[in-house]
C-alpha cells in the first residue's frame, strides 16, 4: 500500500472531499467506478488533527462520493454531523453554575484553580450538589460565559472604582482613531525621575505631555514640579502656540484638568473638553502607551545622569521629542507622526497671542466696589478700579486664582475686556499724587462749570405758586432782628 500525502488538512471535510475531488472533476466511465475506488482505497492519507497516516475502505469513499455528487456544496455534505447535544454542558449542573457565578462575581480575581477548588470543597461538603467539575471543566464553563479573572487589589473597592467596573463589564472597548488632524488631543501629566534643584532638594517631576489623536505627533512636552492648573495652563498655551487650536481634547478627571480655569479657558477658546471616566485610564490609551516609549527610551538613557536637573531633563526631553520620536515610523500607523501631519487633513485654527490665552484661561466673578477707596477685593488681596467705572456698585473680575499680579474687568453680559486691573500700591499712593475725576458720562457736565439754571427747584415753586394762589398770607410772623454791621466806622451799640 503506497502513502499518498494530500497536505496539511485541518477538518475532516476537506480531507475527504481531496480524496474524492478528482472522481467529481473527472467522472469514471461506466464500469469504471469501482476500480477507482479501490485505487483510492489503497492509499494512504494524513489524519487531520493528528500526526499519523489513516486509510479507508472502498465503500466508505463510495458513500463520499455519492454524498458529495448529489450536493450543491460538496465541502458541507462531507463534513462531520453535528451532536445533537453539542454546546448542552452536562458535566456541570445548572445549580452548580449558579454557586460558581456567584463565587465568581464574589471574588473575581481569584484564579480558574482556585475557583476549582472551593467548588470541589463545597460538592464534598454538600454532596446533594453532584459530583464536583474538574478544573478544565470549571476554566471551560467560565471562559464560556467570560467570567476572566480581573486584576486588582485584595483592598474593598470605593464607590468609583465599582461603577468603572461595572460599566467596563457592561460595554465594549474598542480601539478609536479621529479621522483629521488636530481634531482630537490627549493630555496627561507622569511621574518621573526625582529630580535636584539649585538648592540641594530632591523633587518628582511631572511630565506633561499633549499629542494629536491622528497623527500621534507630540505636539509639546515640559516637566514641571508639580501637577497644577499653571502648569497645565503654561504647557498648553505653547502647544497652542507650536501648533494651532485642535477642536477637541481629552484628558483625566485631574485637578488641574477640572480647575475653572482650565474649564472657561478651553470653552471660551471653542474646544470640546472629552473628560474619560473615572479609574478607566483605557480611556486614554494612546497617552498610556506614549509613557511606555518615554520610560523605555528617553528615561533609560538618563538613568546614569548624575544629578539630574528639571532644565537637563526638558532640553533632553525636546531633543528626544522633535529629532527621534516625531520622525520615526510609528508601529500603529506605520509611518512617522511628522509626515502624517503633513499629509493628513488639518482641521485646527490659528493660535491667539499670549495676553488673549491669558484672558481666556480665567475664572470669572461678581465683586463689590468698596466706596471709600474704589477697590475690589480677590482672594484677600485689594485691586484698584479705574475711575471711569467709579458708580458701578458691582463689578464683574475675571482672574487666575495661582497668579493674582493682574486681573481684568469685563463686561457683564458680551464678558468683553474693559480694563485691566492691578493689586493697590498703598507705598506708591502715599505719595500724595492723585488723578482729578471727570465726568462719569459724555452729558455730565463738569463740577467746575457754574451753573445758569434756576436755583429753585421746579417742586418748590409749583408749591410755593400754589400756596401764593390761596391768597392767604405766610402763616408766619417775621422777628425783627438787629444784625451785626459791617461797617468799621459805625458804632457797635452792642459793646
């Protein structure tokens, strides 16, 4: 018997219809058939899942044959009949897959072992149960029903961390790409290598990092001391600046990332803020899988620097940025994030100069006007209004809460800049010097005019008309009274 290899076939189905193909191509002549079949019958063939050569009998390959003849799809007429019972799990009862569901959402990060285990523990101890599942009957059960295991701590959950996980059990992840430049920009800060200052202390920076969803470009990186609304305020505004004003950004649920500065900056500017849901960092994968490359590649070539300044680690950090990351091709998108950039759609608008991203990264308040010395107060500190706007009894501010240097007036409802204010100088005005107040409107006229009009009001002599009209005299009686003379040269009777 001669061995006739027909190929890697992986199902039964495709190893018979190879046997029998050829009498289906080429039919036999009458009378031929059979001895077809017994040439067939000789060989030998490779099993389809295992390593071994298997042979059949001649009526066994005639019933392929006539299987597959009488079908319009051979490949599916030859394959293996499906049980009856196929997907009915019988090894384990519908009670015990009620225990191991509840033990699972009980302690989802245990083991498929340990999960066994105290199932068999459990079926030993309450034998009315059945006989207990082996472990790859409890792995297979519940991969089924994708009960995985989880990762976390042993810890209780707060209230957050649960309504994440629920909603991660809930909906699907999927990965997501903006389809234009600049359409989308992910923000995040990192924790990196501790750091020396000036002085001898130690700090752990913080990186933050902003890049372009489509482009995966990086459009500005800086290390600063501290995860604040400045600091996030300072490295946007030059990323702005580098690159225009993307349409939307994503970023955590930070405290800089929340602060109403950070909030009215980026709405007044027209830019969606994406906030991802809590203890979901999935979210914003593309920021996480950024970090990894910067641990990887830029940290691991300063891990000898010895000591490792804030200003080294930025100048590094940009070198890094701009001459290996943004021009290597990147593993996602298969080409470096600089020429995508070029050549992808660009859907931002131009940056504003420095003073306008000042204004718009503001929080916005109603003060009173102190009287006595044309003031409102910010944060404890006493800001000097210009005169002009000396009769508003409430003004409305908008100002920085981590730098009070400078604050502006604006208008209540267009919220349109009126006029900068600044922190009271009370060394400068001791000084004595002082503006002279002009009129508060156009049609005011000024206090050092003399007045033409009427002296007496137009009330009074409507009244005093209407009493003179009675015809009855002032009820009153006049007193004649002596009055000092002013002349020197009459006697004073009075001495």
């Amino acid at each position: 018997m001669s061995k006739k290899s027909k190929g890697k076939l992986t199902t039964w189905a495709s190893l018979r219809f190879s046997i029998i193909g050829g009498l289906l191509a080429r039919p036999p002549k009458k009378g031929e058939l059979s001895k077809e079949l017994e040439d067939l019958a000789s060989c030998c063939y490779q099993h389809p899942t295992q390593d071994e050569w298997v042979s059949f009998g001649a009526s066994t390959i005639e019933r392929w044959y006539y299987q597959a003849l009488g079908s319009d799809d051979p490949i599916a007429a030859l394959g293996r009949k499906v049980r009856s019972d196929a997907g009915q799990p019988t090894a384990m009862s519908p009670q015990l897959l009620n225990i191991l569901q509840k033990q699972y959402e009980d302690y989802p990060n245990w083991s498929y072992q340990l999960h066994a285990d105290n199932l068999a523990a459990l079926v030993k101890k309450q034998p009315e149960l059945g006989e207990g599942p082996s472990y790859s009957t409890v792995k297979r059960r519940m991969k089924e029903r994708g009960w995985y295991k989880k990762k976390g701590s042993h810890r209780p959950k707060t209230a957050g961390q649960k309504q994440a996980q629920e909603r991660l059990d809930r909906c699907e992840v999927r990965s997501f790409e903006s389809e234009y430049v600049h359409a989308l920009w992910h923000l995040d800060f990192h924790h990196g290598r501790r750091v020396v200052d000036v002085n001898g202390q130690w700090h752990t920076p913080m990186a933050l990092c902003i890049l372009d969803d489509h482009s995966r470009l990086c459009c500005h990186i800086q290390w600063y001391l501290s995860e604040t609304a400045e600091a996030l305020i300072h490295g946007l505004s030059q990323a702005f600046h580098k690159r225009g004003l993307p349409r939307s950004l994503m970023s955590d649920n930070g405290s800089a990332m929340i602060a109403n500065e950070t909030q009215e900056g980026l709405l007044r500017l027209g830019i969606v803020h994406n906030k991802t849901l809590p203890y979901s960092p999935y979210q914003n994968g593309k920021q996480e899988s950024f970090w990894g490359q910067l641990e990887g590649r830029l940290m691991a070539m300063l891990s000898r620097v010895e000591p490792l300044t804030l200003e080294f680690l930025n100048r590094a950090s940009q070198a890094w940025i701009e001459v290996e990351y943004n021009r290597k091709p990147h593993h996602e998108i298969g080409m470096p994030p600089l020429d995508r950039l070029l050549t992808g759609t660009d859907v931002s608008r131009p940056s504003p100069d420095s003073p306008k991203l000042h204004f718009a990264f503001t929080t916005k308040e109603r003060r009173s006007q102190r009287r006595s010395d044309g003031t409102v107060s910010i944060k404890g500190i006493r800001f000097e209004v210009p005169s002009a706007y000396r009769h508003f009894e409430h003004l409305f501010v908008r100002y920085q809460s981590f730098d009070l240097s400078m604050a502006y007036l604006v208008n209540k409802r267009t919220d349109e800049l009126c006029a900068r204010i600044y922190p009271q100088d009370k060394t400068k005005n001791a000084h004595g010097h002082r503006r002279t107040l002009g009129p508060v409107s156009e049609d005011q006229p000024a206090s050092a005019q003399k007045s033409t009009s009427d002296p007496i009001p137009p009330l009074l002599r409507k009244i005093m008309s209407d009493y003179a009209a009675t015809g009855l005299p002032p009820a009153y009686l006049p007193k004649e009274e002596s009055l000092p003379s002013t002349d020197p040269n009459k006697e004073n009777h009075n001495e």
